[in-house]
C-alpha cells in the first residue's frame, strides 16, 4: 500500500506491507531537486501577487521520480544484471559441459562449449548462489528482448540469433535444449519464453509511447536481438567477412551449415534463420585500446597513429599480446610482449645482483642476458654485512618511530645511507639480510 501528499514545498511517499510496517519512504524537494520549474517555495507567485499556481507537470515529475525506484525494486528479483565481460561462472560453465557430455559435444548443440559470459550459465550461477531472488522470478531476459519489451509493453520472445549465445538454445532445431534446460535451473523453459525468429514482429508498441511520446499508433516492435548479430544484419554481409573492432573486437563469417568447435562460435544468422554465421569474439577491445594510447600516446590518437605510422612493417619482429581483463580466446590474462628471439620481454624489469660475485662484470653479463633486463649492484660487494647494518638500523628506525622522535635520532649520516637505499622503490628487489628478507 502507497500513500502520496502533495504540499507546497515538496512530494511525499510512504509505502506499507500487510503488518503496517513502514517498507519505503521518500521525498521530492520542488525548488531543488526540479530546478527546471523555477519554483519558489514550490509556487509560482504572479505578479499581481495575489494569484499563485503550481506547475501540474512539476507533480507529475515528482510523482515518477518518487514511484519510479519503488517500482524498479518489486519489478525486478536481480537489480544488477551481469554482463559479457563477467568470467565468474567457471563452475557452472564444467557442470554443464559434464552434463551434456563434454565441451564439444555442447558445442554441437549449442554452437558453443560453455562460456562464462553466457546466458544460462550466468543463471545457474544465479540459482546456486541466490536461490531466492531465482525463486522470485517471473520471466528472464537478455538486454535485447528487455529492450525489446519495454518498447512492447509486454514480455518480448527472445530472437534465434541473440538466443544462440546462451548455451541453451540448439542451433539446429532452433528450440531450447532439454538437456542445457535441466542442467542449467527447474522450470527455465518458462521463464525463458518460446524463442522466435529474428524478423518477427511481436506486435504494436506500447500505447504509453503513443500518448506520451508521440508514436504512431500503426508502429510495430521487432523482434530485438544483440549487437553481434546486429553487425552481420546491418550490412547484409552474404558470402562476405567482417571485423568488427568495438568494445569487444569480433570476426564475422556467414556460412550455411554449422561446424561447431572447442573455440569460436555459431549463431543462428539474423537475417536468414535457415543458415549461420560463425564469429570469433575478442574481449580486450576498444578499452584495452584506448589504455594503451593513455599510456603510450598521451592520450592522443593523432600521436598514436603517428607512432603507428613511423613503425616499419612487422615492428622489427616484436610482438605483443594485450588482455587486461581474461580473454576469451585464447584464455588469458596479461601483457605479454616478446623479442624477434621469441623471448618474452617484461617491461620494467630490473636485476639487483650481490654478494662477492657480483663485481665480476661478465658474470652480470650473463645475468643480463638470461633475465633480457640491466642489472644493477651496490657499491660494496660485502652486502650481507651491509644488509646487517640496515637491517640494524630498520630495527632501530621503527623503535625511534614508536617513541616518536626519529629526526633527532637519525643523523645525517643515517639519512646519506637511506637515499642510497632511494633505489628499492623503483623496482622488487629481494635483499638478503642474516636471514631477514625485506
């Protein structure tokens, strides 16, 4: 139960359950939080300054700013939704495989082997982890039918083609897999809807877009479907290739009949439900792109391709692989750059040698070219006798701290060997002190 009262300065709500117990409470301040209606006081005083009115639109507006978020929280069991880039299903995603006989066997059915990012093992993740809100569901959607029915006023079906990257639906008879279903959560075929065809039309928009928006009455909702499959759809790419370097970078193939494998994977085609399209789907796309130009170009892409540009074809044999977050294939995580030697290079690496050896400029030599990073020594080659006396001196430092009177305990002297210490901070350095490692 909700109670509203409209007063001069503001809107208020209060929402009850069953027990009379207080649920939600909240307020919309006209003068501040609806600036756009130059209220004052939430009035507008005339200038004869006898009449005063207030803005019934202004109401309206407070009235869905405050009803609005009460909505959203009794609409939806989850209020925050995965996404694509989320890998946190690896359980899931080996329950369903052992359950449809193995990764390629799913792949043969689904068009994929099971993928963290995936709609259903997503869900099953859902209903292990948060059985309640599963509990509490009425119907599951993808971003694209969800889109789709907010537009329909209504559940919207989900497409064959966006469906197709569940691990739920099979390629070949374009229904829900049985198998996936029961692997994956009870009753899911009814929470999922019956899947249609990516040109269907569902029906007439909603009339809330006809009043209050301005749509004809004769417009019609397609069936909505994801912007993989809205790549190959956009340009009617028959018989053709496409990249796609966006967020996520993808490869696109159209092709007739389905070859599943262990990596990759195969859709239901948008534009003609009787053939495929295969792709290939990067995840350190734009983002891991544009981190790099930060980093290296300033933030620039004139400066960016100018460097692009003055570097010779096949960069002198260097290479590098950039996944800053886990990448889907190959599954990996990382920077990871190497030589024309094939020698993995590690940015920023830096060798600190000691003990009596490390005077020896050809064994440092060797150093070098076994971790492929400078090596750098101290000035005294005794360094567990040095390391010793640091370590003294730590002891003594974090004492002189607690009583809290190190600048009159520490002498100059003191300080000259601390900034000759300056260099630990730049790199991980293990120094090794009469059994002390710091």
């Amino acid at each position: 139960m909700i109670g509203l009262m409209i007063v001069p300065l503001k809107l208020k709500v209060v929402a009850i359950d069953g027990e009379l117990d207080v649920v939600h409470r909240d307020n919309v301040h006209f003068d501040s939080e609806l600036p756009e209606f130059r209220t004052q006081g939430g009035v507008h005083l005339h200038a004869d300054r006898l009449t005063v009115t207030s803005p019934v639109l202004m109401w309206v507006k407070s009235f869905l700013m405050c009803l609005l978020p009460l909505l959203l929280r009794v609409a939806f069991s989850v209020l925050d939704s995965p996404v694509w880039m989320d890998s946190s299903s690896r359980q899931q995603c080996e329950e369903l495989q052992a359950a449809a006989g193995g990764a390629l066997r799913l792949a043969e059915v689904t068009g994929s082997r099971a993928y963290e990012r995936f709609t259903g093992n997503q869900i099953a993740k859902l209903r292990q982890s948060r059985a309640d809100q599963y509990q509490d569901t009425e119907r599951i959607s993808l971003v694209s039918s969800f889109a789709a029915s907010l537009f329909l006023g209504d559940y919207a079906a989900i497409d064959y083609s966006d469906g197709s990257g569940m691990n739920l639906l099979d390629i070949r008879t374009r229904t829900w897999s049985e198998i996936c279903l029961e692997a994956t959560a009870p009753r899911l075929d009814r929470l999922l809807g019956a899947p249609l065809p990516s040109t269907s039309v569902l029906g007439p928009v909603s009339s809330v877009f006809v009043a209050a928006h301005g749509f004809s009455e004769s417009c019609r909702v397609v069936t909505f479907t994801g912007d993989n499959p809205g790549e190959i759809h956009k340009i009617n790419m028959k018989r053709k290739q496409l990249v796609s370097l966006g967020t996520s970078d993808t490869v696109f193939l159209w092709i007739q009949e389905p070859r599943p494998a262990l990596e990759g994977h195969i859709f239901c085609n948008p534009v003609d439900w009787q053939v495929y399209m295969a792709l290939l789907c990067f995840k350190n796309g734009s983002l891991t792109r544009e981190r790099v130009r930060d980093e290296c170009a300033g933030g620039s892409w004139e400066v960016f391709s100018a460097a692009l540009r003055d570097t010779p074809l096949g960069n002198k044999g260097n290479i590098g692989f950039y996944f800053d977050t886990m990448e889907i294939t190959p599954p990996a995580v990382g920077v990871h750059r190497f030589d024309p030697d094939d020698t993995e290079v590690v940015p920023g690496t830096r060798v600190m040698a000691t003990g009596g050896a490390s005077s020896n400029r050809q064994i440092l030599q060797v150093l070098s070219d076994v971790f492929n990073a400078p090596v750098y020594t101290i000035d005294l080659s005794d360094s567990a006798c040095l390391g010793s006396a640091y370590r003294a001196l730590h002891g003594n430092t974090m004492t002189t701290l607690i009583n809290q009177s190190i600048n009159q305990s520490i002498n100059q002297s003191v300080r000259s060997v601390l900034q000759r210490l300056s260099f630990c901070v730049s790199g991980l350095v293990f120094m090794y002190y009469c059994g002390y490692v710091l």
